[in-house]
C-alpha cells in the first residue's frame, strides 16, 4: 500500500451541513474549478458554467444540497467562515435573478434550474459520487473538468496526480494500525504524541494546537446552538428538533449565560447514569440537527457522522473532567489518527461503504481517544476502536428523502453510546486476550462494503428510504 500523508486538518474541517461528501464535497470541488478557470482564462471572457451531478449526489443531492453548495463555490464563498445565515437569501437570489458572481467577481448568466444537472440514472466509474463542470468561453471555445467527492470533504480531480500531493516525509509513516502500535512501543509515546511528531512536518506545535482547539470551539459552539434552537428542520419531512427540549427538561431550570456556566448547571445536576446518558445522547442530536439545518459543523470524519466525536468528547471535558486544553488536544489527535487509517484501509464514504463508513468509523475514532484520555495503554486504545467499529460493520446508509436526518440523526447518539462502551470494555479488559485486532476489522469493513448493495450506500433506493411515505421529488 503506498503511503499516504493525512493530517488531523484533514481528517476534522470546519464546514456547513449537511453532507461532507455531498455538501462540503462539491463546494471544495467549484472553488478548485474557480482556481482553473483564473488560471486558464479571464472571468470576464466566461459565457456559461452547466453543472452535471452522477449517480449518488444526484439521487440525494437535493436533500443533501448539493445544488446549493456548487452555487455558493462557484461564488468563491468558503465553508469555512461563510454567516450560514446568508445561504437562503444568496441561494434565493441566484435563482430568481438567474444569475450568479462567478468567482465572486464576474457576473454571468445562470439559471440554476438548468444549468445544474442532476443525472439520476449515470454513474462514473471511480466513484458514486462524481461531478462535472462545463464552460463555455465568449470566444466559441470550452472544456470540462470531474470531480469526485470521496467522503469526509475530500476532493479528487479526474486525471490529476495526487500521489505527491501535500505529500511530506513524516516521522512516523502509518498505514495500519499495527504501524501505529510499532511506534508507540518503539519510542514510548502515546498515541497523541505520535500523532503530533508527524504534524511538526506541516506546521509548528504551536500552530498545530491552536488549529486543534480552534475545532474544539466549533464543536462545542455548535453543541451549544443545537441545544438552545427549536423548531423544524427544512427539507419536508417535517423532523422535530428534540434537543432544546431535552436540554431544557434535563437543566430544570439552573440559570445560565453562556457555555461555560451551562456546563456548570450541568455538573450540578449530578452523575447518575440515565442523567448523564440522557446528555451525551443531547449532545450528539445538538450536533447533527445543526448539520440538518446548514449551520456549522466539524466533519469528524464526516458531517453525517459529526455528532459522535463531540458528544464523546463533550462527556469527557463534562463528566471526566477533561476541562483542559491539552486534554482535549490529544484527544482530538488521537481520534483522527484511527479515522485516518480507516480512511487508508477502508473508506469513509457512505458512497462507497454505508453507514459503517461514517458512524462506524466516527465511533472508533472517539473509542480509542476516551481510552488514551481516561489513562488507557496503546493497545487498549486500539482495542475499543475495534470493539466500536465491530459493532456497525455492514450498517446501511438508506437516508429518508435523501436527508441526512431520519436515521442519520439518532444514529450520531448511538454511535456515541457504544464508543463510550467500547472505551469502558476496553480499560476493563486486557488486549492480550483480544480475538479481532483493529487492522481486521478495518478490512472487514472494506470487505463488507464491497459486498454491500449500491442501495445501501447513500443513494435513497433502499432499506429506510424506500419504506415511509414521503413525496419528495428527488427520490
């Protein structure tokens, strides 16, 4: 297997909902082909841009907004620090004035209900999730460039060479988990600090922990909004959103202003277990009904999946007292070391994988950063993300309507509950004694997901999505 370089920036971007592979994804993918056409050609020399969606973002791209986040890219508008409040009226008027800012700079003609394709019934063979852009330049000449979305916000360009892209010589070369393990026990470091030797060849440590924890206060802001916003979730299924009500009758009227004195009334509601289940499950739904909503989230490794991590890691900085900095750094370094070796032997597409490639995976990475962060060994680390991904593998991805909400929401509490389970399994046990080691369960995983039936992966044909009556015409 040839070496890949990832970073924990790559395995945690700061984007909007609802999709990393079919929201953020194709974002990413217009702002690339923005760049080709500054490159290549003037703006101003552009007459028409036609969008053509295959095979997975097509069949869910509406309830994925797919359409939405091509046109904002186009616009030269990033995920990153976009006021997710602008998206309607921007989109809004890109549609009725039929006409968008290309690049941010050039106007031009584009009526977004045609020139955004979506191709139901065509497939690129590299991956489910492809697009295409057309251009036409005033002149008579044109080209075309595909994309593809890979999942957690990855981006390939067809054609492209990305062997050596971003590619830097890292001090611990990992593929497995077995190399992972290899160099803990070689030099004595834990995970995280493995993980930060290797990130010293992108940036400094400094720079490296203030990035981490620039993720953290997008994790926990947006926890924060999720339990303090009520109402429906857009897209027509008509979703309750719980957790203001669940936070709500869990707080029982102890006074707060703002985080930090939330999760003091929290604290003082106790630590029994229903109570403190009954958060991490609010946590979790805060998370991903924000997803639902196009607000800002963290794809931990996914958006789908984006609500695992930080209701874990939420438990632990509230109930574990892990209300510290570092601790909540090498947590987050931790996790994105097993998403990326995940990511190496498997996929985290539900595209490619299912559900198991999202909530699986997410699970496994908050398993073994608990562990390494509650005072586990290396081994046990490795030993819940096993024990966590053990228990989604062949979960399907059948989203209802093509939104990532029904099951996809309650699915980010479970993923949650079990990594929490898995961590606790694994400081009570020893790895000795382990029958599945976690590089067999990652290529079970693989294994399964090339088994698996194309309507299991993210495409709105089965399971769930084909069995409660809805009318959405993008099914």
């Amino acid at each position: 297997m040839p070496h890949e370089t990832i970073s924990v920036f790559d395995m945690f971007k700061i984007g909007v909902g609802p999709s990393s592979s079919h929201t953020l994804g194709p974002w990413r993918a217009a702002l690339r082909f923005v760049e080709t056409l500054r490159e290549r050609t003037s703006l101003d020399q552009v007459a028409a841009v036609t969008v053509l969606l295959y095979g997975s973002l097509a069949k869910t791209g509406k309830g994925h907004g797919t359409d939405i986040a091509v046109l904002l890219g186009l616009c030269n508008e990033d995920p990153v620090t976009i006021d997710v409040n602008s998206i309607t009226p921007r989109i809004n008027a890109i549609r009725d004035k039929k006409q968008l800012m290309l690049g941010g700079e050039q106007v031009i003609a584009f009526n977004a209900a045609e020139q955004v394709q979506f191709l139901y019934h065509e497939t690129l063979p590299f991956h489910p999730n492809g697009l295409s852009f057309l251009v036409s330049l005033k002149n008579g000449e044109g080209w075309s460039e595909t994309y593809y979305s890979i999942g957690g916000g990855f981006v390939v360009k067809e054609g492209e060479d990305n062997s050596h892209k971003n590619a830097v010589e890292l001090s611990f070369p990992i593929n497995t988990a077995d190399d992972l393990l290899h160099w803990c026990m070689k030099t004595g470091m834990a995970i995280h600090e493995v993980v930060m030797e290797n990130e010293n060849a992108w940036r400094s440590e400094d720079a490296t922990k203030a990035g981490v924890l620039r993720i953290w206060h997008t994790m926990k802001d947006c926890i924060y909004r999720g339990c303090h916003a009520k109402g429906e979730l857009p897209g027509g299924l008509q979703v309750r959103r719980r957790a203001f009500d669940l936070n709500k009758k869990m707080i029982q009227g102890r006074p707060y202003t703002d985080y930090e004195s939330w999760m003091k009334a929290i604290r003082a509601g106790g630590e029994g277990f229903h109570y403190i289940l009954d958060w991490v499950s609010c946590f979790a739904l805060a998370v991903n009904e924000e997803n639902a909503a196009f607000g800002r989230v963290v794809t931990a490794p996914t958006n789908g999946a984006a609500g695992v991590i930080p209701a874990v890691l939420q438990y632990f900085v509230t109930f574990c007292n892990g209300h510290d900095d570092d601790k909540i750094i090498r947590f987050l370094l931790t996790a994105s070391e097993i998403g990326s070796i995940f990511k190496k032997g498997a996929t985290i597409s539900a595209a490619m994988g299912g559900c198991q490639a999202e909530i699986g995976v997410s699970s496994a990475m908050a398993a073994a950063a608990l562990t390494e962060s509650m005072g586990g060994t290396q081994r046990q680390a490795l030993m819940a993300a096993e024990i966590a991904m053990e228990h989604h593998l062949g979960l399907t991805c059948d989203p209802i309507g093509g939104l990532v909400q029904v099951p996809c929401i309650e699915r980010n509490t479970m993923g949650a509950i079990k990594a929490i389970t898995a961590s606790q399994l694994a400081l009570q046990s020893s790895p000795d004694y382990a029958k599945v080691s976690l590089d067999k369960v990652v290529k079970t995983m693989w294994d399964t997901a090339l088994d698996m039936s194309s309507k299991y992966k993210e495409t709105a044909d089965g399971g769930l999505a084909i069995h409660i009556p809805i009318s959405l015409p993008e099914c």
